[in-house]
C-alpha cells in the first residue's frame, strides 16, 4: 500500500543524519565484452579500495541486467558522514579508480544523500 510507505517527518528533514549514501552511474563504452572487463575490473579496484580507504563503510557494485537501456554499472557506497565521503573522494587511490572509469565511460551521474 502506497499510503502507508514510511516517510520522514518535514522537521527530521533538516536533521543531520549520521550515513551519507554515494551512489555513481555509469554508461560503458564499447562493446558487451568489452563492457563486462570493464566492470570487472571495476569490481577489483572497488575491492581494494575497501582495503585502503577505511571511510568506506561499504560499496556494492550493480550491473544493470537491462545492460542495452540507461546506465550499464552503478557503484553503491556507504559512509559515515560528509566529511568521510570526501575524504574517500580526494584519496589519491579513489583519484586513480576515478580515472579508469573515467577513461573506459562516455556519461555518468552522481547522487549522493542523507540517511
């Protein structure tokens, strides 16, 4: 039922909350091989990060199983507060990850928020 999905009162909106979610799309270039080594090596870059980067409190990696319509991979993070998503940001390992993608991807989108 619609109606009776759990909101957040307007007044807890202004609140600070304690976890940030950072969520970044991606569309791949390439072909559908291509695009899989992509995203696999995404995978193991995400999961040394996990290794490096103690702010990161998780990271999950989505491949769209729709992979022919929107974005073809996603990164889902979690941390414990604004000042540690940029920490992990500006850390010159997460700078190299950034990079990669940013060469092997044509558009992406970035959404970040408070929980």
């Amino acid at each position: 039922d619609l109606h009776s999905f759990p909101t957040r009162r307007s007044s807890d909106l202004w609140q600070r909350s304690e976890m940030v979610k950072h969520i970044v799309f991606w569309k791949i270039c390439g072909a559908v091989e291509e695009r899989e080594r992509c995203i696999e090596e995404f995978r193991r870059k995400t999961l040394s990060l996990q290794a490096i980067i103690p702010q990161i409190k998780s990271a999950v990696i989505g491949a769209n199983i729709c992979a022919d319509s929107g974005y073809h991979v996603c990164i889902d993070s979690v941390f414990t507060s604004r000042e540690d998503l940029e920490v992990y940001i500006d850390h010159p390992e997460h700078l190299k990850v950034r990079e990669f993608m940013d060469e092997n991807t044509y558009d992406k989108t970035v959404f970040d928020y408070e929980f």
